[in-house]
C-alpha cells in the first residue's frame, strides 16, 4: 500500500458510525426542496434546509432557470474574466448591487468561493484579518490563504474585539470579518458595536450576510440593513443557496473594491462562471423577495412561534433569535441517535459535531422556511420533545 493510501486507509470514524446504524450524511432526497420531501419512499417533515423563503421550488424560479438554459446553453464553458460573462450576469450583479445598498457586486460561482476569493486577496502581509471564532469555514479557509495576520475575537465579545484591534499597528489595514447570522447557533453579530469599535480604531468591515439575506431587514436585505449600518460596512458577502434559491454568490461593495476583486481574486477569475440557469433563477428569486414581503413576515411569524415553544419546553436553545434554532445535545453520540431517532419518526434535522462546533456543544440545528405551517411546526416539536426525553437531554 502506498504512504497516501496507508494514511488515509486509518480514517474510520465514518464506517465505525455507520456500524451503530447513527450514520446522518448524505441522505438521498428524491422530491423537491420542500416543507416535506420523500425520502427511502416516504414523507420527511423538513427542518434542516437553509431554504428560509421556501423558493426553491417557486413557478416563477423554475421557469426563469428553464429559459436562461434554453437561450444561453447548460453553461458558460469559461471563467468570467474571459468567455463566460453574460449579460445575464451583469443585470443580476446591478440588482444585488442596489438591494443592498453598494456602489457595484460581482457574482462568484459559490458563496464558499466568495469568502474564499475576497478574504484572501484584499489585504497585504502587514495587515490584519480579524475573525470572529465563530466564522464561517470558508471565512476560515480565505483567511488561510491570505499573508496577512490573521487574529480571532472570542464569539460576539465585544471586550476580546477591542483587545485584538488594541494590539494592532495602527497605521495599518485592519479588516473585521464577521457572519451577519453565526449558520449554527443562530445569533446575530454586535454589528452596532463592531462598527463603533472599527470607527475607533480605523478597521474595516466585511459582514457574511449567507443567513442574513432574506430573513433580516427591509424586504430582507440582511443585517446590516437591520441595524441601519449599511453604509459602515465596507464589503457585503451573500449566497444564492439561501434565500435566493440557486447557487452561487456575490460580493458587494465601493468600486474600488470591486475593481481590486474583479482583477485578483484567483477562485473568481479561474473558476467557471456561474450557470445561466442558475443566475436567473436568483434573479427571479431576488424579484420575489422584494415584492412579497408577506414571504418573510409569515417566516417571523413561525420563528417567533417555534422559538417560544422550544423555550417552554425546556429545550437549551443558546442566544438565537433568528429561523436557526441550536438544540443542545452537548453529547456526540447522543447527537447522532437523536438525528436517527428523529428522521425514523419523520422529522429530517442536522447534526451539528466537531469540527463545526465544539465537542462539548453538539447540537441538532432545526431551520424554518416561510412555507412551513404551524401545524408542521407543532408536530415537529412534539416528536423532537418526546427523543429529548427519552435519551434524557431534557430532565
């Protein structure tokens, strides 16, 4: 066997899972992305989609998505910077530019490619990223491949913050780089002190808005729009694989940004170009968020509901207040014979382990989309109470 091989071949956590019957990756989905979806030849209530519009499988979407294929082909067959930009491209990359509020966007072919390609390349090896513990992966992976200095806060402390920005130089750049919306505990970044802070001590700021787009702000033009901070934060990051009801993702910010991005950004500039199919129907999806605001209020409505109702019952849900519900298990085995139990009784949620949270803050993430009912809802919640108990999570 060769030195890879023999390595790799000692990897067995996956196969030791699975061998308890526990194993909760990859499960095959053979209906739309919907509030239910068939799975094994049955029907799942589901509560692990980042679908927080419901979009996904919306009329004007699909047919938006089968026209862009019909005129434009299955693909670009080139990245951006050469033959792939269509025009398609640039009318989506004007909207996304104006919904929240920045002088232009470019669009990426994934939102992991946007972090990855922004957070490595803005700054020089004298300058600082500055994170958030709680990031995002691709946040984490951007930052790996900068040359800057790369410091972390503890989660949303405001105190580490301003310790990390005291010990910078101060004639240097310094960028903050947070999550609008933390994609597994469900809480919002201290945007209004963040940018206090970054006045204070001349940083920048660039805000993941991937779980923001959609659920926060005017007609859910994220976090920042929440706060009234749109103009604060220099750079705004959204993906098409939330709210938008595609995949891809974009970059907003001044024109000189931009045009910095547009020319250096290596997962932009040598990755394909994102598909005609897809770029319309994020468009769509975009026209739909910004005349149906009813989508999002109906959202809040069940987030309220479902929140509320956790807390009742004594579930451990941390600082959330957004459609991302943390159900502590804070048990890495439990975790798994929870999701088993929970997807059996037919409710799909997602376990939440090691390297995406703590080992000793394992949770079940439960997700809403505005498309789901109470009675989903309650039903939900009833059989999640009666696993909690029986594996005694909840006393």
């Amino acid at each position: 066997m060769k030195l890879l091989q023999e390595k790799l071949s000692k990897y067995t956590l996956p196969q030791r899972v699975k061998e308890k019957g526990v194993y909760p990756y990859f499960r095959c989905i053979e209906s739309e992305q919907n509030t239910e979806v068939i799975m094994s030849g049955k029907k799942v209530l589901m509560f692990g989609s980042n679908s927080y519009l419901g979009l996904t499988n919306h009329p004007k979407v699909i047919e938006a998505a089968v026209e862009a294929t019909r005129k434009y082909g299955t693909g670009c067959a080139g990245s951006r910077f050469l033959n792939g930009t269509l025009d398609l491209h640039l009318q989506l990359e004007k909207e996304l530019a104006e919904f929240v509020g920045k002088e232009e966007a470019i669009i990426y072919s994934t939102g992991f490619q946007v972090n990855l390609g922004v957070v490595s390349c803005l700054t020089g090896r004298e300058d600082y990223i500055i994170c958030d513990e709680l990031d995002h992966a691709s946040i984490v992976e951007g930052r790996r491949l900068s040359f800057s200095k790369c410091l972390k806060f503890k989660h949303n402390d405001m105190e580490s913050l301003e310790s990390v920005l005291q010990g910078c130089e101060p004639d240097k750049i310094k960028l903050i780089v947070v999550d609008g919306v933390f994609s597994m505990e469900g809480d919002i970044a201290n945007l209004p002190e963040i940018v206090r802070l970054s006045k204070k001590y001349n940083a920048n700021i660039m805000v993941d808005e991937a779980h923001g787009l959609g659920v926060l702000g005017d007609h859910g033009r994220g976090t920042c729009n929440h706060f009234g901070l749109t103009d604060d934060v220099d750079l705004i990051m959204g993906t098409f694989s939330k709210s938008l009801a595609a995949i891809g993702g974009f970059i907003a910010a001044d024109s000189c940004v931009i045009n910095w991005l547009r020319h250096n950004s290596r997962s932009y500039i040598f990755s394909a170009s994102n598909t005609p199919a897809a770029t319309a129907a994020a468009r769509a999806a975009l026209q739909i968020m910004k005349t149906e605001p009813e989508r999002i209020q109906h959202l809040w409505d069940m987030t309220n509901f479902a929140l509320e109702s956790f807390r009742t019952l004594g579930f451990e849900i941390g600082n959330t207040s957004t459609p991302i519900i943390p159900l502590y298990v804070r048990n890495m085995e439990k975790t798994f014979l929870i999701t088993k139990m929970l997807f059996d009784r037919g409710v799909f949620v997602n376990p939440v382990i090691p390297p995406a949270c703590s080992p000793e803050d394992t949770l079940i993430r439960f997700s809403l989309m505005a498309t789901h009912t109470k009675e989903q809802i309650e039903r939900a919640i009833s059989i999640l109470y009666e696993c909690f108990k029986e594996l005694e999570i909840i006393k």
